[in-house]
C-alpha cells in the first residue's frame, strides 16, 4: 500500500478552489492508500498570525477534514507541531539544502517582493516542507502544479543525502491535479482563486452561507457576449464557472453548454448557485456537528501518536546515516 501525505495551512478558511482541486482527491485516497493528512500549523507562522486565531483555525481545518469525508479509521489526521520529528528533521535538511535554490523558489519571490527584508522562515519553509513529506517515507503527494518546484525540491534534498549518506529516504512523486481542477477567483479568472484576497467575494469558502454564496457567484466576471460555451482564454470568467458547476454536479461541460445554449448568465448563475450550495450544506452540517466535539480531539491525539511512531523511526535511521547522538 503506498503511503500518501498531504496537509493544509490553517491560516483563512478553505475554499472550493482547495476541495476540489486537493480535498477530494485526499478522500478518494483514503480507500487505497495508506494516507496521512497533516494541519500544517508551523508554515503558517512564517508570517505573523495572532495565536488565539491561529488556535481556532487549526481546529476548523481538522473538523473541515473530517467534515468531506476523511476518516480518522482509514487515515491519519493530525497536528503538525504535534510531532517534533518535523522541526528536527527540517533543520538536518537545511544543512543539506543551498541558498541558490532556496532563493530561486518562486513562492518566496511571490511572497517576498514587496519586503525589504522577509522572515527567515519564509525563505526556508520548503524545506520544512519537504521534511513533513520525508518524516513519512512518503511515496506520493498530491498537490496542485503550483506545487511541482517544491516536490522537485524535496526530491533533489532526499537524492543529494542518499547519494551521500546511504539510503535515507523514500524519494516520493507528486500526484498532481488535471487542469480541469484549477479554479480561479470569481472577479478576476485569469489568477487562481486565493484565501487571501482582499476581495471576500473573489472565492467561495466551503462555511460560506448561501446568501454569501449567491453574492459572489451573482457577481462574478463574466464577458458582454451572452453565450454559456467554455473558452477559457477568450471567455476565463464562464469557463471557470463552468468548470466550478460541472465539478460539484458531476456532470460533462459540453452537456452544461448544450442545455444553457439558449440561456442567459442570470439564469446560469442562478442555477449554478443552487448546485454549490446543496454540495457544500452537508458538509456545513457535518463540521457543526464535529467542530465541538471531543470525537475531533480524539481523532487529533490518535492520530499524532500514529504519526509519532512513524517518525521515531525515520529520525532513528536519519541521525544512524549522520552520525548523531548515541
């Protein structure tokens, strides 16, 4: 059975652009694959986050998890500063990794343009990262393209340690998501949809009401040309609602442009926020029913000792190659 890892910054709330593009993908998983799903709490404070905020997310994330259908008996689901093989493994691998390619990652670049000088931890957080995804013997993560750097990162830093040490790692490949899976943000398509836009109505988040819902659909860029047909580079705005109904309904976007032919965008969008909010009501009833619920911090503490025990054993081999402790 191969082992899956994946996790989530707990830092604003999901939206559908992260379920169906990653989170659903983890619940398909979960029926093969020996699965471990981590809140990712020590990246999120590469930027300054108020604690008790951050507390409550953390918490939110995990119900969430649970809420699309992840099961704490089929995976594991757990807290990452919870196991310290995380911090301490990610330390080991930065006195592996080089500025030169820490330097050329282009989320950092992203994120740090506008900083005179950028936290430290912003710059190296892609190598915690890959030592969340090597804590594990990892055989596949599944993430979105704008993850492949990255898992091109963790897989030189595992290679260049092998090639120097012994075998040390399992070098993993990135399961990564179909095109059709990318959903952009309702008012402006040609950029991914974000959690951290100022724009509240650039996403929908999966805790989102269903007035709040049909705001940001009923507002969403569209074109002046009147026609439901999927042209993402000459119509981005209808083409991502396109793909954002066809997702949740499970049905083919050429058959969604054959029955709204002769229909206008107010009656596509009208539709089409009736299909987001009958997917997303279950799950808004699930978390509600978990988020306070002593059913969701055992499921947490059962699932840091599963991920303890399997990191124990990766930092006992990993300090045997380097020569530390006794």
């Amino acid at each position: 059975m191969k082992r899956v890892f994946s996790g989530v910054q707990p830092t604003g709330n999901i939206h559908i652009g992260n379920y169906l593009g990653a989170l659903k993908q983890f619940v398909e998983l979960q029926e093969d694959g020996d699965c471990i799903y981590c809140i990712v709490d020590m990246h999120s404070i590469t930027l300054p986050q108020d604690p008790k905020e951050l507390k409550t997310s953390i918490l939110d994330v995990a119900a969430l998890y649970m809420a699309i259908g992840l099961d704490p008996n089929k995976c594991t689901i757990f807290i990452q500063s919870d196991v310290s093989g995380h911090a301490e493994l990610a330390w080991i691998l930065m006195c592996n990794s080089y500025t030169g390619e820490l330097s050329r990652m282009t989320q950092f670049k992203q994120k740090s343009k506008d900083e005179a000088s950028a936290p430290a931890g912003l710059f190296t957080y892609p190598v915690l990262m890959a030592a969340d995804i090597l804590l594990y013997d990892t055989d596949i993560v599944p993430v979105g393209n704008d993850q492949k750097q990255h898992i091109e990162l963790t897989r030189d830093i595992a290679q260049r340690i092998n090639n120097t040490y012994g075998e040390t790692f399992v070098v993993p490949d990135g399961r990564f998501l179909k095109e059709g899976a990318r959903i952009m943000a309702l008012d402006d398509p040609t950029v991914k949809m974000s959690k951290s836009s100022k724009n509240i109505h650039s996403r929908i988040s999966l805790l989102d009401s269903p007035n709040k819902i049909k705001k940001s659909i009923m507002r969403s860029t569209t074109d002046s040309e009147g026609s439901i047909r999927f042209d993402a580079s000459e119509k981005p705005g209808i083409s991502n609602l396109l793909t954002i109904y066809s997702a949740f309904s499970g049905r083919r976007i050429e058959d969604l442009e054959t029955e709204y032919s002769s229909a206008g965008y107010g009656a596509f969008k009208k539709d089409l926020v009736d299909v987001v909010c009958e997917e997303l009501l279950p799950i808004q009833e699930r978390f509600h029913e978990i988020r306070p619920s002593q059913e969701l911090l055992n499921a947490l503490k059962d699932g840091a000792e599963r991920a303890e025990n399997i990191a124990e054993k990766t930092m006992k081999r990993v300090k045997m190659r380097f020569g530390l402790g006794l």
